[in-house]
C-alpha cells in the first residue's frame, strides 16, 4: 500500500541527499519506522493507510506506544500540530534504541557512557578473590569481552573510553578489588598479544573495535546494491567509485567517520585478484599477493605511463607478456607477478581480502592485522621460532590451566618472588626467607635454595638436578622439557617436574603467609599425591589406546559400480627452480584398471608458479576444458587435490590465490549440465596424473606436452 502510493508520488519519502534513493518504511520484527514529510497531507493519507490496513488484517497500531520524530527545521508548533494529527504518544526518539543511542552527542564520551557502566556493573558482580587465574581467563574471553560488541559494531568509540575499557579489564585480571590497586606485571597490550607469542589472547578494545567496523566497510563495498550502501554512496561518496575513494566531510555524521575508520584497516588488507578486465591500475592499486598487499615499484629508467594490469596480458594466450614486465619491474618483481595464474576467458577483476584462504573478509585475520598495525606502532618485538614453538608446546600440555599458567608466568619471569618485587620498587629485603643465604630468584628459588635441593634429591631427581642448577630457568625449560618433549613418557617426565616446581612455590608462600615449619617429607607426599590425580585426570585418557574407525574410502582400484561414460585425473608436480605443472589423463570409463587412461594425457608447464594448490586448481581448469572441448559427456573426475574439489562441490568459488580459476571452472562446470561428478581419491588412485606431470617438467622447455598413449603410462 505505501509502495503504490510512493509510485503515485503522493507519499514522498524521506532522502538524505539529492543523490540518494528515497525510504518510505523500515519493517522489522518488532518494530517499524515510517518516512514522510512533515506536512498534513501526507499525515493525513498515512493515517488513512494505517486505517485501511488495520480493516483489512485485523491487527490494531498501538500508538500510546508509537512515537514521532522531526527534523529540528521544523519548529515546535508545528511539530505538536502534527503530532496531534498522527495521534502518537510522545514526540522525540528515546536515549537508546536496541542498547545504541537514537542521537549521537556532542560529547562522544557522554554518549557512549553506558558502555563502561555495563562493564563496570558485570566485573564488580563478581567476587573476583574465589575465582582462579584460568576463571578469570574464561570470564573475561568469553562475558566481559563480549558486552560492547554491538555497540563498536556501529560506532567508533572513543579513544578515552577505550583506554579505560582496557584497564577495567586488565585491573580485573591482575585480582585488583574496589579500592585496591595491584601490580600488574605486564602491560595490557602484551597481554592482548597471542598465546604463541607469549601473550594470553585477550582482545584490545580499540582494535576490535576497528575490526568490527571494518566488517561493515566491507559489506558495503561487496554489496552496493544494499540499500545502506546506496544511501551512504548518495550521501556521501556519489562522485566517486566505490567506498575506497570516500573522503570525510566537514560535516559528516558519526556514523559515517566510524565506517571511514573501519576503511582505513580495511584498505590494509584488500588485494586486486587480477582477471582479464579494465579494473586495476599498475601503479595505484595494491595488487601484488605481498603480505601486506602491496603496490608494484617501477624499475628505473622505466615508461611514466600508468598502464591497466590488463596491458601486462598477452590477449592471444592469456598469459603474461614478460616483456613488457621486463619493461616495467626488476627482475624480482618480474617473479612475483609471474607467479600470478591467469584466467583464459572474460573473468572481471575482483577486490579480495588478502588474509583469508577463501578471499572473504573474516573478522579474525582482520583482528590479527589491526594488532600487528598497533602493535607495530608502539614498538613491540616479534618473537622467534624458537620462541612461537616453546609456548605451543606450553599450552598444548595437558596439564591443569593452574600450572600452565604458573609455568608461564615463570618464563616471563613475572612470579612475584622477592628479587620480582625488589625490582619493581618495592620495599623489600630480597633474601630467600627460607635458607636466608641468597636473593630469592626463579633459579635460586627452583634449584638452588637449599630446600628446593633437599625435595628433589628426596623425589629421585638428584642426578638431573646437577644440570639444571647452571641455567636460568626458561633456558631449563628449553633444554629439558621442551626439546625432549618428542621422546616416549615425557608428559609424565614434564608433570612431574613442573608439579615440583609448583610444590616448591606453594611452600614458599606457606612459609611466608601462613608462618608453617619446612617439612620435606609432607612436601614430598604432597607432590605425589598431586602427581597421580593430574597423572589420573589428563593422562590416562590421552594414553588410551584410539579405537580405529571403519574407513568409508574404497581401498580398490576400480570404481564397479560406477556408470560414467569417462573417467579422468588430474594433479599439479612442481621442480626446483621456477616452474611448476598442471597434468590431466582422460579415458574410456568402461576399461579396465590398467588401461582406463587411453583418450589423453596432457600438461603445461607454467613458469614462475610452484603453489601445489595453484597447480592443482590450474589442472582441474585445463581437464575440464579439454573434456569440453572433446564434447565428453557422463564424465567422472577424480584427484587427491581435496580442497579444490571440496570447494567445487559445495559451490565455494571464492580463493584468494585462485578465485579467479575457480570461477571460470565454475562456467566449465555449468557447461556439462549435470553430467560431471567429481570425487576425491588417495594419492595411490591419482598416481596417472600425477607422473604425467612429473614427466613433462623433465621434457621442459616446451610449455605443451601432449602424450599418446604410450609405453610408460601404459605400464603404470
């Protein structure tokens, strides 16, 4: 009814800009928003409207609860007079609609307020001196993380407000309580680091909070027909050609600045997937697969012109023109841009996200990159491999979180021991309250205290202990646990020796707090008793012996109950240097095992690319050409390639390193009308394809080799 009277032009609709389209309604579950002019006319026919659809479907407007907004144009008699005509309960919009402010103030920090105050009330219902160090963890991942979520899903929150976020949560996790401070041992943003790094994982709220933004640019950007989209793009960016070009007005709105936010990650990430159109520019568009995505260099003495991508393509066999890459790009970026797989029909470019195997924009790669940028900026240091596989190996134990996150707090030399908080500032003596000889540090504390010698000799670790003495502690932990972590028992070996390491604290702070005497012999229970119920709880089941599982893929070598007219394999074979190649063999599917390759075999040799998922994906691409070419119909393909045929059969087109042949395979495909099955074999029942690629990287250079059905495939 509204849409027949907005095409009779006698509603009008409500446009933000000239250029924009113009909204009549907005119908939501719960909810629904209507767009007029504030003139009497149209009050009047809407009322008419409301009327005539309450006659007709028996459901009644409520309009004690409906309310009515005006542009602040209109001054305020007028507004009561059509308030009145509409019969509405109240005039104005309320604070907060679905937990997001109706208007953004002035003050931006007013504004958003009440998402520190949600916070705020959440971690003070909890009685944070009961919860565990690994509850905390959980808590604050999983509840506190999640609460403004929505709300930096729409707006740009505040710098401020985002430094006080952060330190409500760090405050929590360090066991500070109301009116108490604590130390806190790391600084937040190292925390927010990931668990391979050293850090725990926790999300900083400032780059979440782009992240999320980001997530709305980029559907802005893949679905301009949207009708936020096409609002924003009337408004805003209408002269320009798509959200990458939008600028920031002087008098933009709130909403729009924090979409320009989330751009601004977004443009760190996006990469031109190169097809064959009239779409990138050489030498101002990030097209390059670099990470992060990257935009060519011109080699010196090269033509100032400013060329599309399309003119580095040779038209006639769609492949690279080399000499005009020569022309343009040294010899390593001649490399790169070779490596590129190229479609051979009409496959328009196309804007990817760069950080993801399927080419879409995921929120977590996309976290990952704004916490490199920002973590970059303030100067944190990247661990090494050595490093990245230590702390893998620490949280993949399979151990109480108490004691991993006891061991990490060690490794980062952040347990609380006298020379610790000597350090920090504090007005402490540092000498070991237990033997008073020496500064109580992690390695005096663990191996060299006379206490620590006396248990360890007690448990059977005597011999050992004479090496571990003369490290520091993370270098005992390399050398002994992590290095050995391969070797037959060595989960007990590590439970026993970190459980000794927590025994040790753990007397340490009786000692302390509690005044207890030192009594070896309790220790040691102690720890053998904790040893067999962690050894019960976590080991005993990841020891069992697994129950094999019946396998559903046929061991055969045929297919019997197959009745597919054709059969054919296909497989990608790299070599060392620069190139690579994509094979195919096609046969009669009616022959037997040893002769069912007899139509063809075929392979081409693509220089500069050596991907294997590329390869593959090239191969499926020239199979099915030539099967279409060959007008083969009741066709069966096969390859061990199983994530290109996984994609294919759940209709996932999209890569980032080969969506543009997925999609002309996608045309392939349609092109049989049903009669093309493909399936996922092993590697033993893909060896045809496979040796056929092999063989034609030995007969390079040719860039085609075609094979008859010769000898050597004959006796395969």
């Amino acid at each position: 009814m509204i849409k027949e009277k907005i095409s009779s032009k006698e509603l009008q609709g409500v446009r933000v800009s000239p250029s924009a389209p113009a909204v009549s309604h907005l119908l939501f579950a719960d909810d629904s928003f209507l767009f007029l002019r504030a003139s009497r006319r149209e009050c009047q026919l809407l009322m008419a409207l409301l009327r005539e659809y309450e006659g007709i479907s028996g459901q009644r407007l409520n309009l004690a609860k409906s309310a009515a907004f005006f542009s602040p144009n209109l001054d305020s008699s007028a507004q009561s007079e059509l308030g009145t005509l509409l019969g509405v309960g109240s005039i104005g919009l309320l604070d907060r609609y679905l937990g997001l402010p109706s208007l953004v103030q002035r003050s931006k920090k007013e504004t958003f307020r009440f998402v520190e105050e949600k916070l705020m009330s959440v971690l003070q219902g909890w009685k944070i001196r009961t919860l565990s160090i690994a509850a905390r963890e959980v808590l604050l991942k999983s509840v506190v993380a999640a609460l403004p979520i929505y709300t930096m899903s729409c707006f740009w929150l505040p710098a401020d407000l985002i430094r006080r976020l952060n330190s409500h949560m760090a405050r929590f996790w360090w066991g500070a309580v109301q009116g108490q401070r604590r130390v806190h041992w790391i600084a937040w943003k190292s925390l927010c680091g990931s668990k391979h790094e050293g850090g725990l994982g926790f999300r900083d709220f400032g780059c979440f909070n782009q992240t999320l933004l980001a997530k709305v640019a980029w559907r802005i950007l893949t679905e301009p027909a949207s009708l936020l989209a096409r609002i924003l793009k009337g408004r805003y960016f209408v002269g320009h050609h798509n959200l990458l070009d939008a600028s920031c007005g002087s008098n933009s709105s709130w909403g729009w600045r924090s979409i320009l936010h989330g751009r601004d990650l977004l443009s760190r990430g996006l990469r031109w997937q190169v097809g064959n159109d009239f779409s990138v520019r050489v030498f101002e568009d990030a097209w390059l697969p670099t990470s992060p995505p990257s935009i060519p260099s011109r080699r010196p003495g090269a033509p100032v012109s400013s060329p599309f991508v399309s003119a580095l393509i040779d038209p006639g066999s769609c492949t690279w023109n080399m000499a005009a890459l020569r022309l343009f790009f040294n010899a390593d970026t001649v490399k790169l841009i070779s490596s590129i797989p190229l479609p051979q029909v009409q496959i328009p470019d196309k804007l990817i996200w760069h950080f993801e195997p399927s080419g879409v924009f995921q929120v977590r790669s996309a976290y990952h990159l704004a916490f490199q940028c920002y973590r970059s900026g303030v100067g944190r240091p990247r661990v090494n491999q050595m490093d990245h596989d230590m702390w893998l190996w620490l949280w993949n134990l399979k151990l109480p979180p108490k004691l991993k996150f006891f061991v990490w707090q060690c490794l980062n030399r952040i347990l609380p021991t006298r020379e610790a908080l000597s350090l920090r500032g504090l007005d402490i003596i540092p000498i070991c309250p237990v033997c008073g000889r020496k500064v109580e540090s992690l390695e005096h504390l663990f191996f060299n205290c006379s206490f620590a010698r006396k248990l360890w000799s007690l448990v059977g670790f005597r011999s050992q202990l004479a090496g571990w003495d003369k490290r520091s502690f993370a270098g005992m932990v390399r050398e002994v646990l992590f290095h050995k972590s391969g070797r037959v028992n060595n989960s007990y070996f590590n439970l026993q020796v970190i459980a000794m390491f927590w025994r040790i604290w753990k007397n340490m702070c009786m000692v302390l707090f509690d005044q207890q005497q030192v009594c070896l012999e309790s220790r040691a229970a102690e720890w053998r008793h904790q040893v067999n119920e962690i050894e019960y709880a976590f080991l005993s089941a990841s020891l069992s012996p697994a129950i094999p599982l019946p396998s559903s893929v046929p061991t055969g070598s045929a297919f019997p109950h197959d009745v597919h007219q054709f059969h054919a394999s296909f497989d990608g074979a790299t070599r060392r240097g620069d190139a690579g190649a994509a094979a195919y063999v096609i046969g009669d599917g009616s022959s037997d095992a040893g002769m069912v390759f007899s139509i063809a075999a075929a392979a081409t040799i693509y220089a500069g690319i050596k991907d294997a998922h590329v390869l593959e994906t090239l191969a499926l691409r020239d199979c099915l050409k030539e099967c279409s070419t060959r007008q083969l119909t009741s066709l069966l393909i096969t390859s061990d390639a199983k994530v290109i045929l996984d994609k294919c059969l759940a209709g996932d087109f999209n890569d980032s390193k080969v969506g543009a042949i997925l999609r002309e395979i996608k045309a392939l495909l349609a092109g049989f009308g049903g009669y093309c099955d493909l399936r996922f074999v092993g590697r033993h029942r893909n060896r045809e394809a496979h040796l056929v690629a092999k063989k034609s990287l030995s007969l390079s250079p040719r860039v085609l080799s075609r094979f008859d059905y010769v000898s050597w495939l004959r006796s395969l």
